[in-house]
C-alpha cells in the first residue's frame, strides 16, 4: 500500500507530550537530550511539566513539536524497527520543517535552532495584538477570497490556510480580521472564529521573518531529500535543496495548500496517510479532504506500536 508521513504544525502541543517515549526509549531520550543542547536550554522539562501557555508561545511550540514528532519517528524505525518508504512526506506550516528533517534535509540540531528562530522572527515580525487570524467554516475558496478583497482590498487579510473542504484559515490586521469575521454571513459563510494565536501567520505581514530565516538557511548545510516533500506552498514534490529552500522562504507569507498537497498525494496513488507526532490534528482534515483513505496518527508508544504492526518489521 502507498503512503504518506504527515507532520503536524503548531496547535498540536500539550504538556506531557513525547514524554511516555523519553522514558521507555533511549533514541527518543537522545532527540530530547539533543534538542536541549542545540537550545542551551531545557526545552524538555517544559515540554513534560512546564506552562501551557508558555509551550503555546510560538517560540516555544514549533521546537518542541518538531521534537516530538522527530523522537516518534525514531522510536518507531529504530526500536521499533517497523519498515516503511512512503511515497511522500509533508507537513503542515512548521510540519514541513519536520518533515525536511525527516527525509535527511537538514540535521535534527540545525532544525530544531532553525524553528525556534522561525518562531521568534514571526512573533517579531508584528508587535502583539496588532495581527490575528481566524478560522471560517462552511467557506469555500472563493468565498473566503472575495470576503478577504471585500473588507481588505490592499491584501490586509488574506486566505492562510486552506486546510480542507469548508475549512480556511484568515489572517492579517487585527482589525480587518474583525471586519471580515463580521462579514462571513453576507457572503454565504456558515461560521467565522477568531484564533488564539499572537501573529497574523502566512500572511504579507510574515516577509520580515522571511528575510531573517533566508539569512538562518545560508548557516545551515542543506542536503536534496531522500523522499519527495509536497511543498505547502504550491502543493508540488520537491527534491533539490535549493528549490526547499525557495518553497520555506515563501511559505513564510504565503498560504498552507494543506488541501490540495492531500489531493495531489491521494491522485498520485498515495491510500494511506501517517501522522507521526503529537495530536491528530492532520487525521482530522484529510479525512475531509478525501473519503476512503486508511488514517493513522501515531505520538505515542502504543499508537506507535499498532502502526509498527500495520506496517510490519
């Protein structure tokens, strides 16, 4: 059966999580001990006892996702020693970082700085309060596009996520945001929720952190992929480092085509889908996305093992 390694971006964190895999596996212990050293900080005692609020802190949550979703994987090729070649690999915002790392792009240390910059820029790149994004349910791309050029005709919000049928994301200036959340119904929009989140992500308001992460990847040693990425950017395979790098840098500002890189997949013979780390987050909107698809998530020793099972090894 052809599958796909999904990862999940940030809204997937809890406290706890990954910790029931530092304490029964040491290659899942390694990644934590490594990403706390790649930090020079405990990243894991926040992880598994701190402050929800404070892992929710974009700073915080994109590492410690990535760490988690990371120790997963290793604990179900390592340990586990479950077979597995997908077809594809993808993520969603963050996930795709994870998801380069994963396929021997760049080295889990050089990831896990990586994401924690992308996470301060993007927090620096709008102050507090001035951005925000919200969620319109029962919208389709057009309407949640012409509600956007509506309230907004300088692009001050725009579509961020396109995640599945009936599910797009907004994002922007607090108060265009609001306007447009005011508007939904007008234009045939069932339900506009405002997110709690502390910038307007993937929007035109996110090119100053594009350009300071541009500056990150030139530190970094970037290798091709050893599996085709679905880029979030235009929902295409991508292989060279070069062009990765060309996709995260206009992905910082540009929409998550979460709904066609699925479809892509599921056209290009892809039945079943893997989320490896926490939640179920992605599960949830590829189930949306496509009927008849096999789900899995897997973030924790048991889920792991009955994926290892399906997978056999």
């Amino acid at each position: 059966m052809s599958c796909a390694l999904v990862f999940p971006g940030q809204g997937s964190q809890s406290v706890g999580m990954g910790r029931e895999l530092y304490e029964a596996f040491p290659s899942a212990k390694n990644v934590f001990d490594e990403a706390d050293d790649a930090l020079s900080e405990h990243l894991s005692r926040l992880i598994f006892e701190g402050n929800a609020n404070e892992l929710t802190l974009t700073r915080n949550a994109q590492p410690a996702i990535m760490t988690v979703s990371i120790a997963a994987l290793r604990v179900l090729t390592g340990e586990m020693g479950a077979e597995i070649s997908p077809s594809f690999m993808a993520g969603h915002s963050l996930g795709e970082y994870t998801a380069l790392t994963a396929a021997g792009v760049i080295p889990f240390a050089d990831a896990v700085r990586l994401v924690r910059n992308r996470g301060a820029f993007m927090q620096e790149a709008v102050p507090e309060g001035v951005g925000g994004m919200a969620a319109l349910v029962g919208a389709s791309h057009d309407d949640a596009e012409k509600l956007c050029e509506s309230v907004a005709p300088n692009g001050e919000v725009s579509p961020a996520n396109f995640n599945c049928p009936g599910q797009v994301v907004i994002s922007g200036l607090t108060e265009f945001v609001d306007a447009a959340i005011s508007q939904a119904k007008s234009f045939g929009i069932k339900r506009a929720v405002k997110l709690s989140v502390s910038a307007p992500f993937h929007s035109q308001y996110m090119k100053p952190a594009a350009e300071k992460l541009r500056s990150e990847f030139a530190k970094i040693t970037w290798h091709d992929a050893n599996y085709d990425i679905i880029a979030n950017v235009d929902a295409k395979p991508v292989r060279a480092a070069s062009d990765i790098q060309a996709r995260l840098y206009a992905q910082t500002f540009s929409p998550v085509l979460w709904e066609d890189s699925v479809a892509f997949m599921a056209d290009s013979g892809v039945e079943a889908f893997y989320e490896i780390g926490p939640g179920e987050v992605l599960s949830g909107l590829i189930k949306k996305c496509r009927k008849g698809l096999a789900l899995m998530s897997a973030g924790t020793p048991g889920k792991l093992e009955a994926l290892r099972e399906k997978l056999g090894g």
